[in-house]
C-alpha cells in the first residue's frame, strides 16, 4: 500500500511539473488567474457592530478579464465574514462580480477605481426567550472600490450597499458597511 501511495505521488508531481511546462509554451503571459484578500469589514448596523465593530475574514478573487499589462479587471470573488458574542452570531458571504479601472496604465503602481454587483447571504442568529432565531436571506446589492496597486499587491477601500435583511421581530439590519481590503494576486 505505501508503495502504491508513494507511486500515486510521483505521478501526480510529474503531471503537475509536465503540464505547467506545455503550458507554459502556449501561454506567454504573467497572467494572475487568483488572487487571495485579507479583509476588515465593518457593518454599519450597530446591532452588528455590537458583536464586535470589526470583522475580519477571506476572500478569494477569480480574475476573468486583463488589460494590456496583464492586470486583471475583471474578477468573481466569493469571501466570507462573520462575528460571535456568545447571544447573537452575524454572518456575510458576499459572491460579487466587479470591474476595476486604472489611473496611468504604463504606471507600475497605478491607482484604481473599481465597482460591482453580487449576491450577499447574510444571516443572523440570535437568542429571542429561551429560544434561538435564525434570520438569513440572499440579498442583492453593489459595491465601489478604490485603492493602489504595488506590485501583484494591493491594498483599498470599499463600500458595500446591501438590502437590508429582515428579521422575525419585525425590525431589519442593513449588512452595508465600509471594507479595508489587502491582497495579492498570483500567478502559476
């Protein structure tokens, strides 16, 4: 069984190392087909912030579209934020399509401009008597962006317009709320 194992892992390395060499070949650009984000989200509900007033979490951005310097601009990205008080729980997915606009094209470090639209999941749970609620909706909104780029890094600001999420009390929430974004895009 080790043996098989180990012969398992020899192949699959050499079809990894072979097939990035044939690619090579046909693609000659530096092309960054992902690229990775550490995000602080910030909601502006203050049923949210109560939680806590910033939540940190991932996202990945798959790039779609390049300009003529290989630079994405456009990109589907999908992340996820969320907070816990130990009484409520909030939690976002945002899956959102955008397109990114660049001051100085031939800059190695341009500014950029940027919006979308995207579906928000957004769900809130919390204690209501002895019981636990559970509210959550897919919601669509939008968002613009704006930040420089060094390098495959970047770094912004964005703000995220999201329909506000219903609950069972009869109130609502509104998941908007400011994003500090810092990132890198990768090529392979």
């Amino acid at each position: 069984m080790k043996r098989i194992c180990v012969a398992l892992l020899c192949a699959s390395v050499l079809i990894v190392v072979l097939g990035t060499c044939v690619l090579a070949q046909y693609d000659l650009h530096e092309r960054s087909r992902v690229g990775v984000r550490a995000v602080v989200f910030r909601p502006d509900a203050s049923e949210l912030t109560g939680l806590n007033a910033n939540w940190l979490g991932p996202q990945v951005d798959f790039h779609l579209g390049f300009d003529d310097y290989d630079r994405p601009t456009q990109m589907i990205s999908v992340g996820w934020f969320g907070e816990d008080s130990g009484r409520a729980t909030g939690k976002l997915v945002p899956l959102t399509a955008s397109y990114v606009y660049r001051f100085g094209d031939e800059s190695a470090n341009p500014w950029y401009i940027g919006g979308g639209i995207g579906a928000y999941f957004a769900s809130y749970e919390y204690i209501q008597g002895f019981s636990i609620v559970k509210d959550k909706e897919t919601k669509m909104g939008y968002h613009v962006s704006f930040g420089r780029e060094v390098g495959s890094w970047f770094g912004g600001v964005e703000y995220h317009f999201i329909d506000e999420l219903g609950l069972r009390t009869g109130e609502s929430l509104d998941f908007s709320g400011w994003s500090i974004v810092l990132g890198a895009r990768y090529t392979f």
